[in-house]
C-alpha cells in the first residue's frame, strides 16, 4: 500500500495505539507511506500520529530490513536500494535526531557500581591473607589491588567504547574473566552460601550497575549486526514461532482461539477411538468461539476442507513453470 495521508490522521492514531511494538509500528508507518521513504520520514510520521518517535538506529534497522525483504528500488526502478546505499541516502537527506547521552538514573548506577567495589575489595584482602598465606600488608595491597584497579579500567574502557561506536568492546569480556575469578575466591574463601553473598553484591553487581549506567544492552538492542546477534535473534524468531508467538500482530485471544479451531477440525476427522474425542471437540468449538463470530467460523470451516481433502493435493495439476 503506497497510500500516503488517505486516511484521517485519527484512524492512524487509532491503529497505531493498538499495536504494541515499535517494530509492528514502523512496519505500519512503511505501509502508509511512499516506498521510497527515509527513515527520518518514517520517524516524522509516527510523531505526527502521537506516537514516541523510536530511535534512529533502531528505526534505520527496521526500515532497511522492510526495503530487503519487499526489493525497493529507485524512482528509475533500475538500482536496489542495498543497506549502505540507504545509510548514504539517509545521511545525505536527513539531519539525525539527537540520541539521549546517557540513560535515566545514570549517576546513581555508577554509585552503586563504585560502592560494590568495597565489597570486592573486602573479599580480595581476606583471600590472599587466609588463602594465599600473604600477610605483608604491603604486599597485600599491591597484590589485591590488581584485580580492582583492573575492574575500574575495564569500566572506563567501556565507556569509552560505549560513547564512540555504542558498543563496550573487548573490556566487557576481561570484566566479566574477573567477576569469574572473584567469584572463585569468594567461594572458596566463605563457603557456597556467604561466597555467593559476596560474589553478587561485589563485582557482579558493580558490572550489571555498570551496564545499566553505560546503556549498554539498550544500545546494543539497536545496533545488533554482527554474525552471532543475527543466529541467535533468528533462534529467537524461531523458537517464538515454534510456540505459537510469532510477531504477526495478533494477541493472546486471537491466538488461542486460532490453535482451538485448528484442533476442533483436526478432532472432527479422528477416528472414533480417539480418547474423549466428543469432549475435547466441544471443549474446542468453545474455545474458538466459532459459535459467535463468523470470520472464526470460516476459518474453521476452511482448516477442516484442507485436512479433508489432503490425500487429493498431489493431484492438483499445476501448469509448467518453464
């Protein structure tokens, strides 16, 4: 649909206010707007029709995956329209909105995360005295202060890294390699129970407070590209749509009711020896509220002529595609 401001602005509000999700939102926006659109346009719009405008990469992500899977060209109809081809467009035209420097609540999480070090440092200085039999206090000092002066640099490094390309880079990994270590020494030091006290309020709990300051996972949320974000948000897709929980717009009543009339007609060709097979088919037919609405009818009605008439697929004549 390349229908551009056909409807009323308050039918787009009031579609837009019953879906939920940005994406399923900028999906629509996409359908209401010329093929050719940029994101900026997309954002424009959606703000227009009361919604809170996404983020740019995020929305960028979404718009250039709609212009892939629907092949949009050029106004010449002879160029695709690749990923970075769009990104030089977009630059070009748009001037990018300005993203929030740092999320909500930042200073209070770099408290926390600066004061769970105290718990850190507590552990460390008992372990090389009572595990590592190091009782110079000097020594001790020197020693145990690796770790956390490791953690501190480990923390600015990803910030850094989080306010030059939005990722925390290589410091995550060695941050998270000396929450590892400090988890061993706080078991072996107070046991299973007082070591996991220590190990979640110390070091995971400064990472974790570290994250939530820096925006780390919502700015990764959005800027998702590389090989293993791709596997495993595909897994995601999957394993959502295996159960029944794929994004295609529909909620949790329509859903259920869709499963209820598939089994309804699936349960109207058993067998009669299937077990409580009268019972589960009205338990069904209620749940699918055939009873009242007739669009669910239809679409039962329609599941039960497929499965009926499966063995006559293979004897459809199809023309050549050749």
């Amino acid at each position: 649909m390349t229908t551009n401001e056909v409807s009323p602005i308050t039918d787009h509000q009031a579609a837009l206010t019953g879906i939920k999700t940005k994406k399923a939102q900028i999906l629509y926006a996409l359908d209401h707007l010329p093929r050719g659109c940029t994101v900026e346009e997309v954002r424009r719009w959606l703000n227009r029709h009361g919604q809170q405008v996404p983020g740019r990469p995020y929305a960028t992500a979404v718009v250039n995956e709609w212009r892939a899977r629907n092949g949009v060209t050029d106004t010449g109809g002879q160029v695709v329209l690749t990923p970075e081809l769009i990104a030089q467009l977009d630059e070009a035209g748009d001037t990018p909105a300005p993203e929030p420097s740092k999320p909500a609540g930042a200073k209070g999480f770099y408290a926390v995360a600066l004061m769970s070090i105290g718990v850190s440092v507590d552990t460390s200085w008992r372990f090389f005295e009572q595990r590592l039999g190091i009782t110079d206090v000097v020594e001790r000092v020197v020693l145990f202060s690796v770790m956390e002066s490791a953690l501190v640099a480990c923390g600015w490094a990803m910030r850094a890294g989080v306010r030059r390309d939005g990722r925390p880079g290589p410091a995550r990994l060695v941050a998270w390699g000396l929450t590892a270590f400090a988890a061993f020494a706080a078991l072996s030091l107070s046991g299973p129970v007082a070591g996991v006290a220590r190990v979640l309020l110390g070091p995971v709990l400064g990472l974790v407070m570290l994250h939530l300051a820096l925006g780390i996972e919502i700015r990764a949320s959005r800027q998702r590209t590389t090989a293993w974000a791709r596997i495993g948000r595909e897994l995601r897709e999957r394993l959502l749509s295996l159960l029944g929980l794929g994004d295609d717009h529909r909620d949790a009543l329509a859903r259920t009711r869709d499963r209820a009339a598939l089994r309804a007609a699936k349960l109207a060709l058993a067998s009669r020896w299937t077990p409580f097979r009268t019972s589960r088919l009205r338990k069904a037919l209620h749940a699918s509220h055939v009873a009242h609405d007739p669009v669910q009818r239809d679409r039962m009605l329609r599941e039960l002529g497929v499965l009926q008439h499966a063995k006559k697929l293979a004897e459809t004549t199809q023309p050549s595609p050749w």
